[in-house]
C-alpha cells in the first residue's frame, strides 16, 4: 500500500500508473484472485503496462504483486482483536487495557536492555543515522527523523524499496524496523540491497528468528496481535533514552 500511495501521490491523474494504482487501492481485496487479463478488461490498460508498473513497484511478475496484495490482507486480518466484546464502551475500553497491561508487563520483563542500551550508545556516535521500513512501521521512520532533530542529529529516510544508492560508510548507522518480519519474508532483494550496505546495520522486530547480517534487537511479545502497538513503545523508549544521553 505504501508504494500504491506514492505513485497516486507523484502521478498525474491521467497517466497509466495512476489509473493502475487507484484500481488496485480500491479493489485490492479482489487483485490476490484475479488475472491480470481482467485488470486489462476493468482499467483499459495493455498487459504490458501492467507488466511494467509492478516491474515499476519491484516486483518481478504480476504473480508477485498479488502474493504481496495477499500477504497485506492477511497482516490486516491479523491486527484485529478477538477480545470479549461487551455491550458498552467503557466495559470495551477497560477490557482492552487491562490486557495491554497484562502483556506490556511481560514485555518490560523480557526485553533485552544490554542489547537496547548497545543500541542506543552505537546511534549516540553514527554520524548520520538511516531507517528503512515498510508497512505499518514505516511511519516510525517519520517519528524517528522527527524526534531527533531536536538533538542534531542527522536522519535519512530510505525509501521504500531501498532503490536509492545511499553514500552509508563505516561511521553511519543503518535502522531497519519490520514488526513481523514480513519484509524478510516477502522482499528478498530489497534485504540483499540493505545487507550490502556499509556501516554499521541493525534490525528490530517481534520475529526472534530472522537471518540478518547485522545486529538484532528484538521485541518479545507474547500476543502478535499487539505487535504494532508495543513495537512503538519500544522505539518511544528508544527515542526517550537516546535524548537523555544529550
């Protein structure tokens, strides 16, 4: 969805990958099940271009595109709560914190604090920090830029393919964030990109058991469900500390 927006967002209304990009937006629970013969059909739209706007997206074929379509209809599923569901608000509101309670608990027990505070004290001294994600973390990559202005310090943005050719040496930090790992799942190529990068690399996220070639902190969380909320309280706590150290 992310890379839908930015076409729509940089495209003129009338060129082919903005009409491609509006469709799959607002049908983008029918594109995992249906053939790019009947995107042509619905967008009066040649196979080719289809063919070269997910080439466009990074994406090898079509078939790639709808398994990437899938996998973002299923993180969608997965992020709705399945708690007991009373009659009024209130009962709902305190029924859902007091399990966000229960679990933050468990997650403040389990976290990793040598590897946060080596974090933390390795992102003090980088010269200029760059953060990668995709999804739901990537707005985090927004925060992190924003928050740390305030201390000077230099934060790149990497786009969301990791196309660009970043000038990262030995002295800059690379931030990668990925909830639930699904980059490294779905996005092969862009992780070989981020891996044969300089500097020094580091990856967050709730999976415990990704390869990665570099430093990992992880965010142990006992309900995947709330993934993406203590995700982000994991890098509050990460911005908060690191603004301490100025």
């Amino acid at each position: 969805m992310d890379k839908l927006n930015d076409v729509t967002n940089s495209y003129k209304k009338n060129s082919t990958f903005y009409i491609l990009s509006l469709f799959f937006q607002e049908h983008i629970h029918e594109i995992p099940y249906i053939t790019m013969d009947e995107v042509a059909i619905r967008t009066f739209v040649s196979k080719s271009q289809i063919s070269k706007y997910v080439r466009y997206l990074d994406y090898k074929t079509y078939i790639d595109f709808k398994d990437a379509c899938l996998e973002y209809l299923e993180s969608l599923e997965r992020r709705r709560h399945d708690f007991k569901v009373y009659d009024n608000m209130k009962d709902n509101i305190l029924n859902f914190t007091n399990t966000m309670i229960y679990f933050l608990n468990s997650l403040t027990n389990s976290l990793d604090y040598n590897r946060l505070e080596l974090l933390i004290k390795q992102l003090t001294s980088a010269n200029t920090i760059y953060v990668f994600a995709q999804g739901d973390a990537r707005y985090l990559c927004h925060q992190i830029q924003t928050e740390l202005q305030v201390i000077n310090k230099n934060v790149i943005i990497c786009d969301v393919d990791f196309n660009h050719s970043y000038d990262i040496n030995d002295n800059d930090l690379l931030l990668v964030f990925s909830i639930d790992g699904n980059t490294f799942k779905y996005n092969k190529r862009v992780v070989k990109r981020i891996e044969e990068t300089n500097g020094t690399k580091w990856l967050i996220s709730c999976q415990s058991n990704i390869r990665f070639k570099g430093k990992q902190l992880h965010v142990p969380i006992q309900y995947e469900k709330f993934n993406a909320y203590f995700f982000k309280y994991v890098i509050d706590l990460l911005i908060l500390n690191l603004k301490q150290t100025y």
